[in-house]
C-alpha cells in the first residue's frame, strides 16, 4: 500500500501546494477533501472511495464536488463521506446548496461517524478518531492501522489543532505522525488564536509520543518557498522530521517506511 500526499498546505492552494488530501489507493481511503482531490481520479484503484474529514473548513471539504464526474461518468460507483453530523450537515446544507453546487450525487452518502469509534475500509485498514478542540468549529484526528505480518502498523493524520495535550495518548507510539505545522515559532501567537500549531511544538509532541518520524503538513501558504515554517527547529527536537510536499509517496509495506528517505 502506498500513502500519497495530494494536497500538503494550509487554508489556501498556491503554486507548490493544494490544501489537505492523503490517498491509499490500494483500498480507497481519503483523508481529507481539499483543493488536492483533484489528483483523486488518476489514482483510482477501486470502485468506491471512503473519504474521512477532519472538520468542514472549505480548504479540507471543497474537492467534494469535484468528484462529481467521476461518480456520474462510471470511475466510480460510490462515494462514502465520514464525519460528525456537525460536518455533514455543514456539506449537505452549504457546500451542496443550490446556489453554490446544486448537484448532490446519488451515488455519495454521508455516514456520522460519532458513535462509531473504531471503523474499517476495505476489509485491511481500521480507523479510530478523536476529537480536537482547539481549533475554531473544532477538528479531529484519525489514526489508521493495518496488519503487517505477524504485528500491525500505524499512522496518524492530526490537523487544525493546537498542540494541547489532549490527543497524546490517541497517538502515542505511532510510528508515523502526519502533524500541522501551520506557523513558525515566531507566529506562536497567531498560532494560538487561531487552533493552529507551531514547529517546535509539534516536534516536542512527537518525542513526547515516542513517534518514529515526523512529517509537516497543513503549513503556511502565504509563501512556496521549501521551507515556510524554519524545519531546523522541528529537527532540533527531533530529528526525523520533515516538510511533506505535493506528490510524495509513501511505500507503508516497506520495511523501512519510518525512515525520512521512503518515497
């Protein structure tokens, strides 16, 4: 199975990132819906997609509707839509309203996911969730494993939240930990007003959580350079960190996809 980055950067697309998308292809997972999802057809492998969202900010929920082709033209036979009612009714009441998209596919359905805690895609991959709330409207976290052998793996998917103490032992020991890092350490400020994170702090927590790597998602898009949130403060705390880009992949079968060298 291969995890590939679709969109890697913050409320807004500019010309080196989309806003959040992950894909497994091999089983039809999606976390997160932003401007990325466009990428989503060309990596189709299976007939239905789950798609799981963190919260219903337009930068993570917009590339719904570009799935509309796909659902209507045969690439795909169904789509499923997790999250909180909150969130559901949110995509349902404005992002499909009429006068903005007034096409709701037939073939998409929207599944509440808040008395369900644990929940499995494509018969492989299990999923547990945890609520965020210190981002304005609140967010939540995903953590998905699968067999590997005789043991299992794991990763985590924690976005649009402050570093606040409340999600530790959710992920605590993941091996992988895709975090936020919307700002840098001199934007700690705006960071906390506004549910954000900042580098050093997401670093801090992935020692705090002994995590075997650390990559940066969600970061800042008023800039395209390689690196708009200062990484030598992340790699200071810890060292296996780095800035998630566009297009990278990750081989989750392979024997060292911990290490910051698997694309």
């Amino acid at each position: 199975m291969k995890l590939h980055f679709l969109g890697t950067g913050g409320y807004q697309p500019n010309e080196r990132r989309h806003t959040a998308c992950l894909m497994i292809p091999e089983v039809g997972l999606v976390l997160d819906a932003g401007t990325g999802a466009f990428r989503i057809p060309s990596l189709l492998q299976t007939r239905e997609l789950d798609i799981y969202l963190t919260h219903a900010h337009l930068d993570h929920i917009v590339g719904l509707t570009y799935l509309l082709v796909p659902l209507i033209d045969g690439r795909l036979d169904r789509a499923r839509v997790f999250g909180t009612r909150r969130v559901l009714d949110a995509i349902r009441t404005h992002l499909f309203s009429e006068p903005v998209f007034p096409v709701f596919p037939d073939n998409m359905e929207l599944i509440d996911i808040e008395k369900r805690r644990k929940l499995e895609v494509g018969g492989r991959v299990t999923i547990e969730h945890k609520s965020l709330p210190s981002h304005p409207g609140g967010s939540r976290a995903y953590r998905v494993s699968w067999k590997k052998g005789r043991g299992s793996r794991s990763f985590a998917y924690v976005t649009d939240t402050s570093v606040d103490g409340s999600y530790n032992k959710f992920i605590d020991k993941v091996p992988l930990l895709i975090h936020e890092c919307y700002f840098g350490d001199e934007k700690a400020n705006i960071a906390l007003r506004t549910g954000h994170s900042t580098t050093s702090q997401v670093a801090t927590l992935a020692r705090a959580v002994r995590a075997k790597r650390l990559l940066l998602v969600h970061v800042d898009p008023c800039t395209d350079s390689d690196d708009p949130i200062g990484i030598q403060h992340a790699i200071d705390h810890f060292p296996n960190s780095q800035i998630a880009t566009d297009l990278l992949e990750i081989d989750l079968n392979s024997k060292d996809w911990t290490n910051s060298s698997t694309m």
